[in-house]
C-alpha cells in the first residue's frame, strides 16, 4: 500500500450534529503529524430535541460500520446529551456497543474528560455548559459525581443559539463565561467546557494562567484520550495542561 493521510493512526469519530466544524478545526490544529479525523455525521440540529437525540442513536450501527471500512484505528463517541440520552448508564452502554460494533478502541467525549481529570489529579471541578436545558446540565453533574468527582460549580445559559450554531459563538463570550463560572465555584480545581461545538483552544492557554487551573473542554479531552489510546505519546505544548501530558 502506498503512503496515505493517516499514515500514523486515524480516528473515527461519531459526530453527533449534521454538521462537523468546531471540532475537525480544533483537532487538526493540536494533533501531530501523520494522525487523520475521520468524521460521520448523526442527527443532531438542537440538542434540545430529544427527537434528535434518538435518530442519532438510531444511526450509530452503521455509522460505526462505516467508520471501520474507511480505516478507522478507534472509534470516537461525541454529544453528551447523545451520551446520557439511555440514562445514567448511557454512556457505558453507547461505548461497550462501539467496541462490539468495531472490534476497536472505543473511548467518547465523555470517558475522555473523566480520564483527563484523572490524569490531572483534580477531583473538584466547575462545569460551564449552554445546553439551554438546566436538565442537561444536572444529568452530566450527576455522571461526573458518580464517576466519584465533585461538582463545585454547575452554569447552564441559553444563548439562543443551536446545536450546528454554536460554532459561531464569540472567544470573549466563552472565556469570559467560563472564568465566571470557575470563579464563582466552591473551591474548583479545573474548569469543564463540556461541548466539542464551543471553541477552546485559541485562548485554553490564557485561561489557564487567568484562573489559575487547568481547563477541560469536550475537544481537548477527546484529542488527548484518542492520542493516548493509540499509543501516541508526543507532548503537544500550546493547548492547555493536559495535551501536554501526553
């Protein structure tokens, strides 16, 4: 076989909105030479509408099928709200169904910051989302707790926006956001953006130094979960402290 894009590992990713952007950007931004994303759309226009979340689970059989014959070396899981969708368990559910579906690694935005947080030695953490629904926003609050974290601070805003809308959304905006949430936490030790649609890592630095703490988004997490996974250990500086550890 000839050389190809993707020559070092490629990453399957089950993108749960119908359009993939903030995150294809983010990943390709950080990753080191040679590692390829290879994405597939689901269901999701509003993550508002558990209609939109059902079809995406619906989708997910063959969209990992798919996945596999392009070359996928590990399966990625996005959408927190798609995650937690079948309940509590959800996300154990949707990850042992990856891995049978594939035969391959499988990890999910979700796993991946829960790992993060491991590896970062943090326990309390202050989660920052605009899921618009303040459900949405208990239900990834109880996970984190279950997983054995503790939730020092929990914000759910409404921007008005939709879930393929939200890549739009201003840098100032977020960070500004977040450094509120963080600040007005109960003694937080890391900060959590939990949506691979917000942009993060442009700034994830000065944020950082600004709080005093590590900053977790969906993105940064995934990236450094599927990096570690693959067995690519190459510190990527830049990015926030945990892409560093790698």
């Amino acid at each position: 076989m000839p050389a190809a894009y993707g020559w070092r590992a490629k990453v399957g990713k089950l993108n749960p909105t119908v359009i993939a952007s903030t995150f294809v950007y983010e990943f390709y931004k950080v990753v080191p030479p040679g590692v390829m994303l290879l994405t597939r759309n689901l269901s999701v226009k509003d993550v508002r509408n558990s209609a939109d979340l059902d079809a995406s689970v619906a989708l997910m059989e063959e969209a990992v099928k798919e996945l596999k014959r392009a070359g996928a070396d590990l399966i990625l899981g996005a959408g927190i709200p798609v995650l937690l969708s079948a309940g509590p368990d959800g996300n154990e559910k949707i990850l042992t169904l990856l891995s049978q579906l594939s035969g391959l690694p499988a990890i999910t935005t979700l796993s991946s910051a829960v790992d993060g947080f491991r590896q970062l030695e943090v326990k309390r953490i202050a989660i920052a989302t605009a899921y618009g629904k303040p459900e949405l926003g208990e239900k990834l609050a109880d996970f984190m707790r279950q997983q054995g974290f503790e939730v020092a601070g929990l914000s759910t805003i409404e921007t008005g926006l939709s879930s393929i809308e939200k890549p739009n959304l201003d840098f100032s905006f977020v960070y500004r956001y977040g450094k509120r949430v963080f600040r007005e936490a109960n003694r937080a030790q890391a900060l959590y953006f939990p949506s691979s649609a917000w942009p993060t890592v442009e700034y994830v630095e000065c944020l950082e130094r600004d709080i005093g703490a590590p900053v977790v988004s969906s993105c940064l997490a995934a990236t450094w979960n599927s990096l570690r996974v693959l067995g690519i250990h190459e510190p990527i500086r830049g990015y926030g402290r945990l892409l560093s550890t790698l």
